[in-house]
C-alpha cells in the first residue's frame, strides 16, 4: 500500500525536475511512511511512497521489467499475483523481487494496456513505457484506490491525492461551481468530477492512456447483468460461502500484522466469522461506541468478538472532536458531507496502534440489497400506477399546505413520483432538501443554471443498468457512485490518514459478480434485506442477536450534539460573516434550518453538517493552500 504521483510531458525531451516529484511525494507520507522511490528520465518522472505489506526488503517501487524499458508506481495489493508470477515465469519472464508489483511490468509486456484484465485487487497505477513513450493509468474495477491527473501547458500531472498535484502546479487550484453542486446535490462529488475544473479521476474500471499525442480514456470492467443467476438457494449459499472463503484467504496475505473492523453489523460479522475459520491465531478486532444507545453498536461487536474468541479492541467517542474535525478538513481534498468519517477515522487509528493491515465489511449494502431505501422502494413500487401528470398538480395545489412540521413530509412529497425519481429525489439534498427552505444562495443557483443537472449522473446509471427490476438499478447506480465517490473515499482518506491498509473481501470483483447475478429474493426476502449473506452468517455462527436487529449504520449522534455539545461552534461557524460572504448560502435558510434542529421540531443534522463540512474544507483546506501558494509566488 502506498502513495503514488509523477509527471509526464508531451515533449519526451522536457526535463522534469525531480524536486518535483519529491515535493509530490513528500505531500502524502502518511500513505507510505516506510519508504520512497522515484525515478526521473526525460519527460517523465515517477514517485512513490510506501507502506510496506509484502516482500517488504525487496518491493522497492518504482519496479521495472528485465531490460528498464517498462516502469510502474503502484498503490495497492494484486491478491493473485502468486498465480500471475507463475504464469508469466512458465512463458519466460525473469523476476527479481517477490512483491505484488512486478507482475505488472510483465503482464503489460504480455497483454498491453489490457493488463489491468489480469490483476484481481485494489489499485492505482501508473506503468510508463520508454520505447513507447507512453503511460498508462488504470483503477481498480470498483474504485477502491484513488488516482487524480490534469493536463496542463503539455504536461500530464498524476496522483493518489490531489495535494500532490497542487504541490506543483497550485494554479490548477480552481474550484468548480458544478462540482461544487454536485457536493450539494449528493454530499459527496462523483466521479469522474472533482471540486476543481482542472483535475480530475480516473473512473473505477478504466485506464487512461496516453501517448503520440493522443489520449484514450477505455473501461475495462462493469458490472455484470444482475439476477442472471436461476438455482436453488441452497446452491446460492454454497456458492457465495466459497467465493467469500476464497476472497477472506487471499487477503491474509502480509508480512506484517493483520486485524479486522468490526462494527457489530451483518457484513463485518460475516467477514470476522470467516477470518476466524481461515485463521490460525485468534483473529485482531477493533470497535468504537458512543454513549448515546441508539447510536452505539458496541455490545453487538463485542458479541461477536466473544463468539468467535478474537483479541477485541474497543473506544468509545464522544462529543469533544472538534479539533479532530478541523484536522481531517485539512487532509481531504474535495468536500465530503459523510459524518461517518469521524467514526471511521477513530477506529483506523485504535486498529493502527495493534496492526498495519485490517479487513472491513465494506459494499455488503450495495450488493445485497442492505440498506433501509430498498425495501421501501419496493414495497412501494405500486406507486407508479399514479400518473404522471398527477406529480406537478399535486406538487402545486395540495403539497403546499402539508404542515412544516409533519414528519412524514418528505413522503408528502416524494409519493407522487415515479420510482426513478423517488429513489433520486429521497435523498437529502441540499439542492432539492425542502421546497419551502432554500439553503443556497441565489447567486450560486443561478452560477449553474446553464449546466447539467447534478441528478443527471443518478439518471444515466439508473437507466443504462444492466438490470430490469428497480431494486437492481437501484443498486447498480448506487455502486457506480454513493459506493465509490463516498464509502470508499472516506475509507481510503481516513485510513491512510492514519498508515492503516484496509482490504474489503465483500469487493473482490469475483465475489461482486457472483452476489449481483443471485436473484432478487437471495437480497430481499419477504422484507428481509441481506438475505442471503445473513444466511451465511447464521451458518458461520455470527450470533442471532447482531444478524436481526434494526439497522443502525456507522454514524455519529449528531441529533444529539448539534442540539448539545457542539451547538454553539457549530451555529457560530455558520452564521459568520466570513461563510456567508463566500456567496454560496442564503444567510434566512441556514438560520431556519439551524432553528428547526435546536427546537426538535425536525432533524435537520445530515443537512447541517454537510454545511458545516463545506466550509472547514474551504477554510482548512483550500484557503490554506492558496495563501501558501500567493507566498511562495511572492518569495
């Protein structure tokens, strides 16, 4: 695991400076602190930093293939490279370390800019080809591993953060309006946008090449078609037990020592369950509760923990995290409305104190139908029966006179839709938050009036699903962008905030194909969600009591502390001139909103802390850096 970065130029006789890449690298030692790597040629320049997990004496990065003419920087773990080496080594490849890495060197030179096919894992690369001079920069299928690039005056600028390429090319720190409402509309910025115009990511399952002048952006993976699959249950179940055995094996594989987050909910259970079955030693775990009861999952993780002998660790959080806050806001590059990153933070950082590599539960809602928004979609589904001329009449004539404090309002409103718009206008946006409490400014709505609708992005993936049920699509739009631009983003930033690895064997793309193509009734069970995988889990002894519960989530009680412990900080920050100066809220609409919370009257914390996360990324994060960079422009 490890941080990657580097520059490349359109003029292979353009000298790069290898105090760039060093400056690069030297932004996100937190992703590597073991080691750094670099290698400079004309035209291109590559870094690296390491946290060393496998053949940790010899996987110096970058590594290149047997005559130099092939190099690559990689952030990650390739979990069939054993099988690879192999293969490559039978049709006479030379290896000269034992890491994950060199496969990829060899496989390129075997299958060209399709290598990416091969590798079965979580990664960023960047392999560049001297006698080519081209460069390849290929993400894993789901988006596990970040990787940003920009173009600029003929040069390409590539890395696992954003910081490094700003590091040298801070001119290219202009933020978008239309990423901006993007973050708005969804809390979080999916991809290929970011929050500046000038960068952006690599899509999950493609690679970018670049070369001769020419540059080609081709996906490699999607999703497979869902509910493909016709067999007994009882086949279903041994089938997703042996995929999910195999995914768990392979990702125990380290040279340092290896634990588990372990939440108390069905998919870190499942994954802990079949540690401890694989596992020679008593398997690592790590919880954080909250003294609030209905947030806390703690008693849930330590019966699980019981139940299957580990070596448990635990904390508990409480209010007292502002300083916490301000000091991520400074980490993260692009805004990330998800309250979740605190608690996920606090957990990398108890796991980092005992191990360097832990497995999550991560994508078991995606892919098996888990959270609360698809059972009710479905029992709903007879809505669209209404219509669809009924929606404006009634959006115009009835809706308004529903009362404000109804709390069932949002229903109110979202029940005349069609499906489609009901599982896109059901999330609690900014943009579309409440009719009757406009949050943004009118200047900032109009900045975008002439651009794509933010919920344009849910519309494409909703419709082109390779899927015919409204569960599915649902599903299928959620992997391609809640799953990738917010869950795994927040895991990434948070853990490598803290040097921890996290490895998801619920997202291996084999496990991922097999549990998508399980028919609908293996997810959804006559109003159980995660059907199938709670059947697992029951089978591996995960305890009752955990497998059917209510769904909590790994959230914050934010209700509770926006109301109490960080009610002055958080109205103070808000109402301040110097936020509402930037032009982005409407002072009456975060005023109403910050009311109607501390009354009780509704819940308004996912709303707020949006808000609030907006302004510390803009304080802490952006603001910061371009009055560093006016100074070194000025010295």
């Amino acid at each position: 695991m490890c941080g990657i970065a580097g520059i490349v130029r359109t003029d292979s006789r353009a000298p790069v400076s290898q105090a760039d890449i060093e400056k690069m690298c030297s932004e996100i030692v937190y992703r590597g602190p073991d080691d750094q790597g670099i290698s400079v040629h004309a035209g291109v320049g590559l870094g690296m930093r390491r946290l060393s997990i496998i053949d940790i004496a010899g996987g110096k990065q970058p590594i290149h293939n047997e005559d130099g003419t092939v190099e690559v920087v990689f952030n990650g773990e390739i979990y069939n490279f054993l099988e690879l080496r192999q293969e490559l080594e039978q049709r006479g490849h030379f290896f000269y370390t034992h890491s994950d890495t060199e496969v990829i060197v060899h496989l390129y030179e075997e299958h060209g800019a399709d290598f990416v096919k091969w590798l079965r894992g979580m990664f960023a690369i960047a392999l560049y080809d001297f006698r080519r001079r081209k460069l390849i920069l290929g993400r894993d299928r789901l988006g596990k591993k970040p990787l940003y690039y920009a173009f600029d005056r003929g040069s390409l600028y590539f890395a696992s953060e954003i910081k490094s390429i700003l590091a040298v090319a801070p001119w290219l720190a202009e933020v978008d309006n239309e990423g901006i409402a993007q973050y708005f509309y969804y809390g979080y910025i999916p991809d290929p946008v970011t929050v500046f115009s000038r960068i952006k990511k690599v899509p999950p399952g493609h690679y970018l090449e670049l070369g001769n002048g020419t540059e080609r952006l081709a996906r490699y993976w999607d999703v497979p078609r869902f509910c493909s699959i016709d067999m007994p249950e009882s086949e279903c179940l041994k089938r997703l037990e042996e995929s999910l055995e195999d995914s768990v094996r392979r990702r125990l594989i380290s040279e340092v020592p290896l634990g588990a987050l372990l939440s108390g909910g069905v998919d870190s259970s499942v994954v802990v369950a079949m540690m401890a079955r694989t596992s020679r030693s008593p398997v690592k775990t790590f919880s954080i509760g909250f003294a609030h009861s209905d947030f806390d999952e703690a008693v849930y993780a330590r019966s699980v923990a019981t139940r299957f002998g580990t070596d448990h660790h635990e904390l508990t959080v409480d209010a007292n995290l502002w300083d916490t806050l301000q000091s991520l806001s400074e980490i993260i590059d692009e805004p990330l409305g998800d309250s979740s990153i605190i608690p996920t933070y606090h957990v990398a950082r108890i796991a980092r104190k005992h191990v360097t590599v832990a497995l999550s539960g991560d994508g078991g809602d995606e892919l098996f139908a888990g959270y609360d928004g698809y059972s009710v979609h479905h029992q709903r589904r007879h809505l669209d029966l209404i219509p669809a001329w009924v929606a404006p009449a009634y959006h115009k004539f009835i809706y308004p006179f529903v009362p404000k404090a109804f709390r069932k309002r949002k229903l109110a409103y979202n029940f005349v839709l069609n499906s489609r718009e009901r599982f896109i206008s059901g999330r609690e946006s900014l943009l579309t938050y409440d009719p009757d409490l406009t949050i943004l400014s009118a200047d900032f709505l109009t900045s975008n009036s002439d651009k794509e609708p933010p919920g344009a992005i849910m519309r494409r993936y909703f419709d082109s699903a390779p899927a015919t049920d409204f569960v599915s699509r649902m599903q299928y739009t959620d992997i391609k962008t809640y799953l990738t631009a917010d869950v795994l983003t927040k895991v990434d930033r948070m853990s490598m905030a803290c040097s921890l690895e996290i490895r998801s064997p619920l997202l291996d793309h084999t496990f991922v194909e097999l549990a998508v193509q399980l028919p609908l009734s293996m997810k959804l069970n006559q109003g159980t969600r995660k059907y199938l995988l709670r059947r697992l889990a029951e089978k591996l002894g995960v305890p009752r009591e955990t497998l059917y519960r209510a769904k909590q989530g790994f959230s914050l009680p934010l209700k509770h502390w926006m109301r109490a412990e960080l009610k002055e900080e958080v109205t103070t920050l808000l109402l301040e001139p110097r936020t509402l100066q930037r032009g982005y809220f409407q002072k009456s609409g975060v005023e109403e909103l910050l009311r109607e919370h501390h009354k009780g009257t509704r819940d308004h914390s996912n709303a707020i802390w949006q808000l609030l996360a907006f302004e510390l990324w803009h304080r802490n994060y952006f603001e910061r850096r371009r009055t560093q960079s006016l100074s070194e422009v000025e010295a």
